[in-house]
C-alpha cells in the first residue's frame, strides 16, 4: 500500500497509545517519596523550607512567620528520549513489530523520575539542602535553622565516606524528604510528516518523549540514613532520633517514619526485621528495596 496522511496518523496513534501502555505498566517509586511541585519558571526557591512553625494562641500582635530563611533552589533540566522509524516500515504496516520499543519509552519516562530521585539521595552526603549542610549531616542545626542552636545528626555512617544502606523516612506529612519539581512533564512528539527534511533526506519518522524537570531535596527531618548493619537496635536508634527532633519553638515536629527503604545487599536483614512474628518492629514500616542504594 502506498504511504498516505492517514497511514502516517494510525501509526502516530499506534505509536502514542503503546507509549502510554508501557507508562501504565510502570510502577515509580518517587510518588511515594517526593512532593510534587509545579513549576513556572527555569528555578525556583524554596525560601520557606525549614519554617517549622504552627498555631499559637492569640495575645497581642500576631506573630509574623517570614519566609526567607533559605536560598536554596532547584533548577529545572531538559531531558529526551528519541527513537527513528524507517518510512518504509510504516509503509508496509509493521507497526506491532515496533510496539515493544514504544512501550519501553512510555515505561522509561515514568521511571525517569526514580532514578534522578535515587541518584540525588546517592549524593546525600555531600550535597547541601536548605541549611547549608549535606543533607545527611551530623552537623545540621538544632531548630532547623540557626547554627548557634546546637547540632543534631540524621546520619549514622559505620566508616567515613560510606554510602548509606538503608534509609528511615516519614512520608506521612504534606512536605516530603524530597522534590519532584516539573516545569513540563513528559510529552510524546513525533516528526512524520512526507515534507520534514529529515523524512525527506534520511526516509526516517523520529518519535521521542521530552521533559523539563528536576528532582531535590526537601526537609532532612524526615529522612535518617545508615550504613550500619541493620538490626533492631539500629532502627530504634533512628526511629528515636526523628521522632524526638522539634521546631524552634521547641514542640515536637510529629514525625512518623513510615518507610524502610533498603539496599538489595540489606533486603534479608529487612525481611527479618518487618516480616517475622517473633520481631518488635513487625509491620512497623512500609518496605522499599531500591537497586540504586
């Protein structure tokens, strides 16, 4: 059959619809652990992390809470992934021969957001997060703010220079450890058009998936790394550590770590903790195995 504009359209919806299969059939890890933010511009600042203030009783003038006590911010990335076609297999309609590679990509975009989330927290220990300090540190202020407050640890590392092996999160709170910042998410574009010049010189249909987003670090009150053996000593001690932190007004912050996420090499270590009758912490936290730790 010769090659016309309606081919060429049953093909792009081929094409978009075996992409969108693939993104269904994925299963991400970073909604569970990011917040999801919406971005406008090429950054943004998020001055107000670390303003862990609440109500308070009304006498006299109000308090006022400003939201410049950080500078830190997130600059949005481009990102692509982009396969050719030959015109000729469009031609001769062997469009479910190609269906594998589109459902790959849709599965790839809706995955993408894992491994910028996995590879920030691998940088957790020499990255700054609004403090100024590593966001596993030993050294981050007391009141989450002022360094003149005292330090306080939410990393416990066997050797200097270790990785950590498991991680203890609370992800219950409407801020999360991390940020998923998206400025446009991710879209499926194509040029199939007889006049492209790339059609016309090289007999090839592109189709791609594009993004501009970036992942970062939210509160480190919420997260606790380590990289000792992990045992039921060791979780209390983390467990104990996030749940006694407080606002600079002094009131518990109220964190809840719900999540156990963990190392393949730490996976039997977990199971043992989370999932024998005979354990403390039974049931206690949501398990998470993540290849990239």
């Amino acid at each position: 059959m010769i090659l016309n504009k309606d081919k060429i359209a049953a093909a792009y919806v081929a094409f978009r619809a075996d992409y969108e299969a693939g993104k269904l059939a994925a299963n991400p890890i970073a909604p569970k652990l990011a917040m999801n933010v919406r971005s406008s511009t090429a950054e943004e600042s998020y001055a107000w992390l670390g303003t862990n203030s609440s109500l308070r009783e009304w006498i006299g003038d109000k308090h006022f809470n400003g939201l410049t006590l950080s500078g830190f911010n997130i600059k949005n990335k481009d990102f692509e992934h982009t396969i050719t076609v030959l015109r000729n297999d469009i031609e001769d309609a062997r469009i479910g021969v190609l269906s594998g590679a589109f459902q790959m990509m849709g599965q790839d975009a809706a995955l993408h957001p894992d491994s910028l989330l996995f590879e920030l927290i691998k940088q957790g220990t020499t990255e700054q997060c609004y403090d100024g300090k590593p966001f596993f540190s030993t050294q981050h202020p007391a009141d989450g703010v002022n360094a003149k407050s005292g330090a306080v640890s939410n990393v416990d590392l066997a050797n200097a220079g270790d990785s950590p092996t498991w991680l203890l999160l609370d992800t219950t709170k409407v801020i999360k450890p991390f940020i998923l910042q998206t400025r446009k998410d991710y879209s499926f574009i194509s040029i199939d058009k007889d006049t492209d010049e790339h059609v016309f010189k090289r007999g090839e249909f592109i189709y791609g998936v594009e993004a501009r987003l970036n992942a970062g670090f939210g509160l480190w009150q919420l997260a606790y790394a380590s990289s000792q053996p992990l045992d039921a000593a060791a979780i209390a001690a983390a467990d104990a550590s996030m749940m006694s932190l407080k606002s600079p007004t002094g009131k518990p912050l109220g964190i809840t770590p719900n999540i156990l996420m963990v190392a393949p090499s730490a996976k039997e270590d977990a199971l043992k903790l989370l999932k024998l009758e005979t354990s403390h912490y039974r049931d206690a936290f949501e398990l998470i195995v993540c290849p990239w730790l």
